[in-house]
C-alpha cells in the first residue's frame, strides 16, 4: 500500500520530534517484550536436551517429571531439573530464560519469610512480594495485561463513540438533542460505586471490567466526534457525495469519518494511558481483576501496606513512571505531527 504525500509528511513530523520518536520505539520495545515474556521470565524451561533429544516446554503442553527420569508425574520443575543435570555431568543439560520465576509460584525459604528483597544469586532480580512470588515476573505479566486490557477498552469506546458521535453530528436535531442528555444523565453515575456494586455480585473479571468501562468510557471521544461532523458535513465532499446519491452510511463511514483520522489518532496515546491507570486503580482498590492475576495495582497495595519491602514500591512506580512517561511524549509527538492546522511549533 502506498502511502500518499501528506501521510508522509506527517509521520516525517513525528520522526522529527525526537522524544516522541524513541518514546515510541521504547513503548514499542516493552510491548513486544511483553509479548514475549515466556522467553525471559518463565519458570518452563527454553530447551532441554535429554538422552540425545530436545524438548522445548515454554509453549508446549505440560511435560511430566517421569519424561526426565524423575519420579513423580506432574509437571517438571525444571531448576531442579537443570541442577541435577549439573551434578550428574551425563550430557543432558536445560536452558533456563533470564528469570527463572512465573508470576504465580511461590517461591518460599526455610530461613527467611516474605517479603525477600532482591538477589541476583537466588535470580530473583525485584525481589519477592509478600507471598513468595517473584516481583519481575508479576511486573511483565501484569504489563503484558495492562496493554492488552487498554487496547481493548480502546477499541471497543471508540466503535462505540465514534459511532454516535457521527451520528449525532450528521443527522442532528431531535436525534442530536436526545443523546444529548442522554450523556448528560449518564456522565454523572459514579462508576466506581457502579464497580463496587458488581462486585459484590459478581467476582469481576477481564471482560466484564471492558463492558464497564466501556459503558462509561465511550462519551468523550462521542462529543469530539460530534463536533467535528457537525464542521465536516458541510464541506464540499460531503455535498457532492449526496448529490451523487451516496447513502448516509457511506458518507459517514468512507467519507467523513477518514477525514477526521488525524483528530483520532491524537486521542489514542492519551486513552490509553488513561485504561493503564484506570486498571492499576481498580486493583488497587480491590475492585479489578481477581487473584491472583499478576497486576500493577495489587503491587502498588503491597507496597502501601509494607513499607519495609522498598522493593516493591520502587518497582512497580518506576514502571509507571515510565510507561505513562512514554505514552505522554508520544501522544504529544502524534498530536503535534497530525495537527491539521500545521501552526505549531513543539519545544
């Protein structure tokens, strides 16, 4: 697909304005990191040579101890397992990723209690939380959901609000006037007494957190894009698409709508920082997702309730930090480089 001039020249804006540029590659990095966090935090071995054959357990089904020559049938523990490759020095040998831990095990000592602070010897590189789990290993997992979660609160507000918002601007009068106080009404129910109120119900869960929050979510992106159909459809595409019998569908969905593309793309950074920070606090209230779902906000609580574990604070707020750091220069770079009006200079 080729890209036409004025695309270009925006994304050679974006690349112009350097921390929003490597901000992005940064975010991109970590995403991607995420992604691929079995291969670096996992307590699964990456490979396991035994008896001349490989095995790679990090995305395959569970692997009994009885298949390495150990005695029980559940699943292999595979530190253990490499130690005692080491001992015996037969050829076998196991491929370890960096941080041995998953984000559910405990890992607890007979001569110390958690919280454990970090150690490099013990490969606990964050420490462990006030159950035995590794720190590191909750931080990845709990990024790689954040992401996923936000994404998804994303698309699903913006089908929804872009949706009504174009139409409220399109069509206008009685239909315009109805949703308007309609949004009126419905922006002043607290969602957070909405939340507790389910929960006490219903254990919450990934999916009906999106189907609140989207349910709440979706009206500040509906008043932008009201706005700016109210301002589009009177231009002159939009009156030679009807004069050419081009049906409201089609002019609010290939022909109004791509045009206010660089409008959306300035909001998305900033949603979805908002759908990080939204999550961490619902967790951290105890309102989010259940345990033991590797999340920021459940860290954050840790850390407040146990002030000796500076591990824990020091951790998980350098990683906001620097996600919300990062989703802040971007959005600022997009917005700057898709600015319709081209009249600003970024400092």
């Amino acid at each position: 697909m080729k890209l036409n001039t004025l695309t270009i020249k925006k994304l050679r804006r974006f690349y112009s304005i350097k921390r929003g540029y490597y901000a992005f590659i940064f975010l991109g990095l970590l995403i991607l990191l995420s992604f691929a966090a079995e291969l670096v935090v996992n307590s699964r071995a990456l490979i396991v040579k035994y008896q001349g054959k490989y095995y790679f357990p990090t995305y395959t089904d569970m692997i009994a101890g009885e298949t390495f020559g150990l005695d029980y049938a559940y699943e292999t523990n595979y530190r253990e397992l490499k130690a005692n490759f080491e001992r015996k020095n037969d050829g076998n040998w196991v491929l370890m990723p960096p941080a041995p831990y998953n984000a559910f095990e405990n890992d607890l000592r007979s001569d110390s209690a958690p919280a454990l602070p970090p150690s490099w010897s013990q490969r606990h590189f964050l420490g462990t939380d006030t159950s035995g789990r590794d720190v590191l290993a909750r931080l990845v997992y709990g990024f790689r959901i954040a992401i996923f979660f936000s994404f998804t609160l994303i698309v699903s507000t913006y089908v929804v609000g872009i949706g009504i918002g174009c139409a409220m601007g399109y069509f206008g009068g009685g239909f315009d006037i109805l949703f308007q106080r309609l949004i009126e009404i419905w922006s002043n129910v607290p969602i957070i007494y909405v939340v507790i109120i389910i929960s006490s119900i219903v254990v919450p869960n990934f999916w009906w957190l999106i189907i609140i929050m989207v349910c709440f979510g979706w009206m500040g992106i509906t008043w932008v894009m009201r706005t700016i159909t109210y301002k589009e459809k009177a231009r002159d595409y939009v009156l030679a698409a009807r004069a050419l019998g081009a049906s409201n569908v089609r002019i609010i969905f290939l022909h109004i709508i791509p045009n206010t593309i660089s409008v959306i793309v300035t909001y998305v950074p900033f949603s979805f920082s908002s759908g990080i920070v939204a999550l961490t606090a619902l967790d951290y209230l105890g309102f989010g997702l259940p345990p033991p779902t590797p999340s920021w906000g459940e860290l954050i609580q840790q850390a407040w309730t146990n002030f000796s574990a500076w591990w824990l604070g020091a951790s998980v707020i350098t990683a906001m930090v620097l996600t919300l750091v990062a989703v802040t220069f971007i959005g600022e770079a997009v917005r700057e480089a898709f600015d319709p009006k081209l009249h600003t200079v970024y400092e």
